[in-house]
C-alpha cells in the first residue's frame, strides 16, 4: 500500500499564542492511504528519524469503505514526526493517522516554558482538528471516517490523550507549591521548568488563563478508544472521581526499564484505575525511548540514548507489535459498537 502525506497548520481563534499576539498554531501533519499509481519519493528535509517514502498530497486510495481515523500526540518536547513510525503501520492496516505539533511544546518551534506547564492545552488541539475538519480534509472527505476516532499518544502525549477520554487534571506536578529541594523541577528537555513558573504567573495573562482552565473537563466522546504508551507522571496529577468515569477502552504500554515514567509508579498507577484498560509491559530492558522512532546516523550522532536499545532488541519489532495491538483494539472497538 502506498502511502500518502500531506501537512499545514490551523489556527485557533479562541485561544492565543504564547506571545499574546496571534492565535494558537497547530501545524498538522497526515498519513493516509493512498492510489496505487501515486509516486512516493524520501522525504528532503535531515532528520533524526528514519521515515518511510511518501507520496506527497497524492490522491487517496479509492476503497470502498472510508478509512478510521486515529489522532496522534507527542511526547513532551517532541514532534507528530516523531510518532511516523506508528503512522504509517497503521495506514498499511487499514487506517489514516493525523497528528498535530502542540504549540511550545514542540521541537518544530522554539521550547517554551509555557507549553511545557500547561500540558492540558494539548487536548484541545486534536478536538479543534475534527471541529474544523475542512481545513484539512478537502478532496479526502468521505474517504476518512472522522465518526469513526480514535488516538494514540506517547509519554506526555498519553496525557494528553487520557484528557481526551475524560481525565481531569488536580494539580500539575511542576507547580510550585509542590516542589521539593531535592525533587525534579522539569523535563529532559526543559530541566528548570517548575522555576519558571511563578514568574510567568505574575507576568503573562495568556499563562494565568491557561493555567486557571488547568482542571476544566477536555473530554471529546467522539474518541472511542486510545493507545496509551508510556505515560509519564503528570498522569498522576488526575482526579480519581475523573479516572473512575472513564468509559473508553485503553491500552496502555510501556517498557519494563522505562526510568522516564516506570511501569509500576505510572501505567499500572494509571491502568488500575480504569474500568475497561488493559496494560502490557514489554520485557527485556526496554526504556522510555523505545516508543520514538529508529534514528538515522544524524540522530545518533547527537542523541544516542534516544535510539539505543539493549542487545537483542528490535525496535522496528516492537514497534510492529505495538501497531497489531493498537490495529487489534481499534478494531474490537468498532465491532463492539456495531453489534
């Protein structure tokens, strides 16, 4: 199967920018299947990721029945490229994939401290992308199902995603009131997060709007069901009254040496606590990092331990697994609705 791709971005006119000057961007980006006489052609741009060809704003592929659509969130800091792996598994089995770049929270753009501590403006952006769906569908409407949805989101992107499903945020665990001396005070990519902070509360009203919608319900009942790969520990922060009225299907993933957000602190904390989830934790000393694509010689050259796994470890193998049982559980969603 070909497969097709095509990116731009959206604005949100009801939410600004983090510069207070413009609307909210959200530069998407969509794997879909595509004609059997398109011509795919690599992709121009370096990369850390290895990406599969694509046949750029090609023609869909005409099949009878329109294709399920699954949304797509990144981890904290990272980019929709960075979940192509996933897309494109899923395009070769039957579905499209469209996933957005969340606005300071994205290596597309400048990091901001903003977009790193107020996680919960991720979920509104995959909800603005099936309420406007013209501007990005066009000529694809009535070959993508967008009644038929589901997501995937990996570390800070499952967080996002559980949003979706209608998780309710106590408290974020970078607010001030809940640092200690010894404690993490951010992310990998922006380590001096929680400092940041307070100042951005007494200086940015576009922060202090955001942050008082901090425990406002995102929960979109159009997504039936969600790949949850290892989520971090902001899922902790989730009201258990929000968790327990979760109704949605989960499937939540993780490695057994995942450090970034271990097994049993965040996903079996997270699984056991949902009514109709199951967990799989991959053996053999996978990380957190198992979840991001394969690198090219540029991404190991400047990031080895993103893409480094222990002897023996396949990641395009688990990477394949992970598309069957996400492909498996959309699929039983379905059916489960129809009958």
């Amino acid at each position: 199967m070909k497969l097709g791709f095509r990116d731009g971005v959206l604005y949100d006119e009801n939410r600004s920018n983090w510069d207070a000057d413009g609307p909210r961007p959200i530069s998407w980006s969509l794997w879909y299947p595509a004609a059997d006489e398109a011509r795919e052609s690599d992709t121009t741009e370096r990369s850390w990721f290895q990406k599969a060809k694509v046949a750029r704003d090609a023609p869909v592929r005409p099949d009878a029945r329109p294709y399920p659509l699954v949304l797509l969130s990144h981890g904290t800091g990272g980019s929709a490229a960075g979940l192509e792996w996933l897309a494109r598994r899923l395009v070769a089995r039957g579905y499209a994939a469209l996933g957005v770049n969340h606005h300071g929270n994205t290596g597309n753009e400048p990091y901001r401290a903003e977009g790193f501590a107020c996680l919960w403006e991720r979920a509104p952006d995959l909800s603005y992308m099936l309420d406007h769906r013209d501007g990005w569908l066009s000529d694809l409407s009535g070959h993508i199902d967008t009644t038929r949805v589901f997501a995937a989101g990996f570390s800070a992107g499952a967080y996002s995603v559980m949003l979706l499903l209608g998780a309710v945020a106590q408290f974020s665990q970078f607010e001030p009131s809940r640092m200690t001396q010894d404690g993490a005070r951010g992310p990998r990519e922006f380590p001096d997060l929680a400092d940041h902070i307070p100042t951005l509360l007494s200086t940015s009203e576009v922060f202090r709007d955001s942050w008082s919608r901090m425990s406002k319900s995102y929960r979109d009942d159009r997504i039936k069901a969600a790949l949850l790969c290892a989520p971090g520990r902001s899922v902790l922060g989730f009201s258990a009254e929000s968790l327990k009225a979760v109704d949605a299907r989960a499937l939540i993933l993780v490695g057994d040496a995942d450090r970034a957000a271990p097994a049993e602190e965040c996903s079996a904390w997270l699984q056991a606590r949902l009514s109709r989830s199951a967990l799989k934790i991959f053996a053999g000393g996978l990380g957190h990092y198992v979840f991001v694509p394969e690198g090219t010689a540029l991404g190991l050259a400047f990031a080895a331990e993103l893409f480094t796994d222990p002897p023996g470890i396949e990641r395009a193998a688990i990477h394949d697994e992970i598309a069957d049982l996400s492909a498996a559980l959309f699929r039983d969603t379905a059916i489960g609705a129809r009958a």
